[in-house]
C-alpha cells in the first residue's frame, strides 16, 4: 500500500528562478542514471508494485533530490518523468508528488547522511526474506556476499509506515556507517556516494541473497568464509567498486536506450 504526500504551497518566484538551474547537462545524466536503474529493477522483478523508490542528491544542489512520483512503476520511470524536490516537501520539477514514505524516508536520510549521494529502498524478495529471519540477514559463504562484509546494519525496530520525520530520522540513525541497511520486517535501503555504485550494490545484494537462500533451501548448514579470507576479499572488490560500478550502469542505460 502506498500513501500519497499531500502537495506543498507554491513557491511562486523561488520555484521560477530554480526552475532554470534544475536543467542542466549535469542533472540530465544524473536523471538518465536514476531513471535506467528504476527501469532495469523492474525487468529484473526487484520492485514492488508503485511503492518503492530510488532517490539522488541533484548535482550542484544538496538540499534537493530526485525521486521517482508516486503512482508509477519502476518500468514507468523515464528520465523526465522524475521529480526534484527539497526536504520540506515542495515539488521544484516535475508532474506529481512522491509517495509519502519515499518523502520521509529519503529526505531524512539525504539531509541527515550527506555521504548518501544516492538511496535506493526495495522489498525485493530474497534480500527482503532475510530481512525475516533470525541473526544476521548475510552469512558471508558465497563470493558475491563478501562484496557486503563489513557494510551492513540491521534496523530490528519496525514500527510501521515511515510518514512522519521522526521515523525517517530513525532511519537514517539506524543505517549509522554502514551502506546497506536491512530493514527488519520491511525490506532493504541502499546508500552509495553515486547513482552507479547504489545500483551495483542492490544488484548483487540481491543475487547474493537469492544464492543464499538456495543454499539454506537444501537444508545443509552453511559453510562462511574464513573472517581473514572475507575481509580481504572485500577490501579487493573495494578497491575496484567505483570502476565497476560505472561500466555495470553504462551497461544498463544502454540496454534501456538511455
């Protein structure tokens, strides 16, 4: 279920004089990222109806973002069609609101996270299923998993839908350091310094997971990687993550045409 956030006072002349710095060659590739890693979720089945959203800090501008309207899919989701808004709630581009949750819960996480250029939430299934069990949600026994070791929070205190500050603060609060947060009961939230590496991130989070839960489905225990053996492993994939991450979303836009 999705709630809609309830449009803002017009800024009459602030909106104007913004309007013609919001469209720039910058903030047009940024939409093109954004709007190729919402499309490629959706053919890959990552998201969930119109309830979950992608945002992005707008370059040249940290106090607003992109996010993606409220009553489009992911597969709806075409550069233009994006919104850029600031942390009170007014729509400074674009046709339409966000979704009340995608407000409060990306708002509160940019301006309280500056290091999350980028955030992406889904529920999708098999990161979201290992948000359901006990203990840790990853058991670092696959390679793709140890690209996660040592990032990852847990939040334990679901308390409902995020529609006020107070529980987007929350949030934020409980993604402390970390760059991926599973979120007990809910789903997953992703923060990266850039679009590309956000989007590599919840790709192989999820892949990890859906090998994960292959393995657990034999019934046969699990088998981690030695802690020296992981640590070292993702420091090497640390070291190439930017690299990678950008010929991995290139590759997207240019299976999506953008």
């Amino acid at each position: 279920m999705a709630h809609q956030i309830a449009p803002s006072s017009t800024l009459g002349s602030v909106l104007l004089s913004n309007s013609r710095t919001l469209d720039t060659a910058e903030i047009w590739e940024t939409r093109k990222d954004l709007s190729a890693s919402l499309q490629m979720a959706a053919r890959l089945g990552l998201e969930e109806g119109i309830c979950n959203h992608f945002s992005a800090v707008v370059p040249g501008h940290d106090n607003l973002f992109l996010v993606n309207p409220y009553g489009l899919s992911f597969a709806e989701a075409t550069p233009d069609k994006l919104l850029i808004c600031d942390y009170e709630g007014h729509v400074l581009a674009g046709n339409g609101v966000p979704e009340a949750t995608a407000f409060y819960i990306h708002a509160r996480i940019h301006k309280n996270c500056p290091r999350a250029r980028a955030a992406f939430h889904t529920h999708m299934p098999y990161a979201t299923a290992l948000a359901m069990t006990e203990g840790e949600p990853l058991v670092f026994a696959g390679q793709t998993a140890l690209k996660f070791y040592g990032r990852i929070a847990v939040d334990t205190h679901f308390n409902g839908l995020a529609l006020d500050t107070k529980e987007g603060d929350r949030i934020a609060a409980a993604a402390g350091d970390a760059d991926i947060l599973f979120m007990r009961h809910h789903g997953v939230m992703i923060l990266a310094p850039d679009i590309a590496q956000a989007w590599d991130d919840l790709y192989y989070l999820e892949r990890a997971a859906e090998v994960q839960c292959l393995a657990m489905a034999t019934g046969r225990k699990l088998i981690p990687v030695p802690t020296e053996v992981a640590a070292r492993t993702a420091q090497q994939m640390r070291e190439e993550d930017g690299q990678s991450a950008r010929m991995h979303l290139d590759s997207i836009r240019r299976q999506i045409g953008l």
